[in-house]
C-alpha cells in the first residue's frame, strides 16, 4: 500500500516542468508514497478567491509549487502565495526562471 502525497503545482507551461515532476514522483515512490498531482496552468482573481476559501475549509495538498510568471491570464507567484498563506501552512515552493 502506497501513502498518497498530494501536490498542487501551478505553472502556466506544463511540458517545461515534466522532468521534474517525474523526478519527484521516482523519488517519491522509492520512499512508499504515489504522487497525486493537481495542475493550474494559471489563477485569475476568482478562481485565487475560490481556491482560498476552499482550502481554509479543507486543504487536502501536502505541499504546493508554483512559478513565478504565470503569464498574462493569472496573478504573478508572489501574489498567489501571498493569497494562499493566509488560509493555509502547507509547505510551498516558490521558483522563477528569471
């Protein structure tokens, strides 16, 4: 029997972070966990509002990654992770290849 670990990842480019989610999950799986993976290729205003009132009742994400240009359609990182601190203290990953 497998632990889930369940990870929300948003970035606005899916193929340019496959590598790394498959390293995560070879790595995962060598430990006993099986990678549940939930990605946002972007977060406007609402769906950020949305996200956050859900979590603050149940947030089922053992750590969260995002980049931080989400391009045009959504809010930059900073602001995400700003807007998702103050529901939740799951660990989160911030990057930028800038």
């Amino acid at each position: 029997m497998k632990i889930k670990y369940t990870v929300l990842w948003i970035d606005d480019r899916p193929k340019t972070i496959e590598g790394e989610v498959e390293e995560i999950k070879d790595s995962l799986e060598e430990l006993g966990f099986e990678l549940c993976l939930k990605l946002l290729e972007c977060l406007d205003d609402a769906e950020l509002t949305k996200l956050r009132d859900r979590l603050s009742v149940y947030n089922p994400y053992d750590m969260v990654f995002f980049d931080y240009d989400l391009g045009t359609r959504s809010r930059n990182g900073a602001e995400i992770a700003k807007g998702l601190r103050s529901s939740i203290y799951t660990d989160m990953v911030f990057y930028s290849s800038k």
